[in-house]
C-alpha cells in the first residue's frame, strides 16, 4: 500500500516574526526642492497656456507652455514608474523643441497626442488606493486635474485637425 505524502502548510514569509512595523529602508519620495521645481513648472506652463488662451502674450507663449508641460508631465510620469526622468524629460524636450522649429502639421499632431497620452498616464499613476468614499472622490480630483492639465498642453500644441475627414 501506497502511503500519501503529507506536506506541512508553507508559511510565505518564514523565519521570525518582526517585532515591530516594518518600515521601508529608504523613502520613494522626491525631495522638496524637486517637488517644488516640478509644480512651478507644471504651473508657469499653465500659466503661458492660458496667457495663449486669453491672447495676453506672444504666439509662441502658448507653444512654450505646451512643451513645459509635456515636459514635466514626462519627467513625473518617468519618475513614478520608477524610470529614467532625466533621460525621457530631456527626449521630451528635444521632441518638443524639435516639432516647434519644424512647424510640421503632422509632427504638431503627433506631439499633440503624445502631451495627452502621457497625461492621461500620469492622471492615473498619481493617484493611490483610497478606502473611503471621500478618499475615493480626493482621488478623481486629482486625476482630472492633471489629465485636464495635459489636455491644455495637447491643445497648445495646435494639432491639426480635420472635422469633415471624421463624418460619416
């Protein structure tokens, strides 16, 4: 007779208990003066946006803002995935420059798309868990306030765009 072989339980993290709350070795979190340059960027590009928007500035303002803004979203969405935000923020102000001397209706489409793309990502990845209703109504806030932002960039861009190519 074939006895059955009995396997005690397997315990995921074996050895002792800790004693205490595990805290993590080093903090994820940008220091301040990082932080801080990243919404003063955030912000003077929003604000050359609206200068744009409002016809308070020069042409170019406009397309400044949506570049800063491409650019800093870039660089954040890099840094929260746990990537390269030097090397993409600057591969996104090269992009950015690059489509603004050209002036190429494609390569504006197509930075257009690029500055909404990235937002929408960023919108998604800032935001944490939330447990509560309220937590969970904080959250969308954010998320909208930073897609919304990006939206403004993709716009500053002056895609071109053909409504009669699109009819039915």
């Amino acid at each position: 007779m074939v006895e059955p072989i009995v396997r005690p339980h397997a315990v995921a993290l074996e050895g002792p208990a800790a004693s205490g709350p595990v805290e993590p070795a080093a903090s994820h979190r940008a220091p301040l003066p990082v932080l801080a340059l990243w919404f003063g960027a955030v912000l003077a590009g929003l604000a050359a946006l609206l200068a744009q928007v409002f016809s308070l500035g020069p042409q170019w303002l406009g397309e400044a803002g949506a570049v800063t803004v491409t650019t800093a979203y870039t660089v954040g969405l890099a840094a929260r995935t746990g990537g390269r935000p030097v090397i993409f923020g600057g591969l996104a102000l090269v992009a950015g420059v690059a489509v603004l001397v050209l002036d190429e209706p494609q390569l504006r489409s197509g930075a257009a798309v690029m500055s909404a793309a990235v937002a929408a990502v960023l919108a998604v990845m800032v935001t944490v868990p939330a447990v509560r209703f309220v937590q969970a109504v904080r959250e969308c806030l954010i998320a909208l306030a930073v897609a919304g932002v990006g939206a403004v960039a993709a716009i500053g861009f002056e895609p071109a765009l053909e409504l009669a190519r699109y009819e039915y």
